[in-house]
C-alpha cells in the first residue's frame, strides 16, 4: 500500500491566498481611519494648549499673540509644537483686541482644519474667522 501525502490542491491555495487578500484589505482600511482619528485628536489637544497659553500670554502682556510661524508659537508660549519636515500640522494663531483662534491644518493633506477660539470649550472643523 502506498501512503498518500497530504498536500493542497491549487485551488485551495487559492482559496487561503483570496481569503488572506481580503483580511489584509481590511484591516488596512481600519488602520488607516484608527491612525487619522489619532492625528485629529493630537491636533485637537495642541488646540487647546495654545489657547491656554495664549490665555497666560495676555494676562502677562496685555494682548494676544498671533502668528502663523510655528516656531514662534514654540517661543512665546513655551511649547514643545513639532518644527521638523515630519510634522502633520500647521498651526497658527489670529489675534484680535479680546479674541483669539487657534488653527491646525494638515500638512501632508491639507483637506483638514480645525480651530479652537478662546471661548470654545472644545476645537471643531473648520478655519478661523
């Protein structure tokens, strides 16, 4: 008697390698939205350590500060914003006599903005006034 090997047939390799596309697909699909999520919500918190800073800036000068340079927002409010080519946000802020607006937008796809005033209590989408 002679043994028969166990082996798939080509059409169950086909089957495995369908089925292993699929999932692969899938999952990309959901990392992809799990990581925009995660950029939004870092933008969202920077949103809201600018306009405390700015908050801080005028009660110890007397105005806010506005500028579209990150490395100044970095300066005058002494945070820790990225500055490099890695970055995924621009900021800025737009200063008025009693307002201030935070703005983040997307550096690598620019299709996102979210701004932050100082009476908001949380940023929403969309660029400043």
């Amino acid at each position: 008697m002679h043994k028969r090997k166990k082996s798939l047939t080509l059409m169950e390799l086909i089957v495995v390698i369908v089925i292993l596309g699929v999932l692969a697909t899938l999952a990309l699909t959901q990392y992809g939205s799990y990581r925009e999520r995660a950029l939004d919500r870092e933008a969202q918190a920077n949103l809201k350590l600018i306009v405390a800073a700015e908050k801080i800036y005028r009660m110890e000068v007397g105005g806010y500060y506005g500028t579209s340079d990150i490395s100044e927002i970095n300066d005058n409010f002494k945070l820790l914003l990225p500055t490099g080519g890695d970055r995924r946000w621009d900021y800025q802020t737009v200063a008025g006599a009693d307002s201030v607006c935070a703005q983040a937008t997307r550096t690598d796809s620019g299709a996102r903005t979210w701004r932050m005033q100082n009476t908001d209590d949380d940023p929403s989408e969309g660029a400043c006034p």
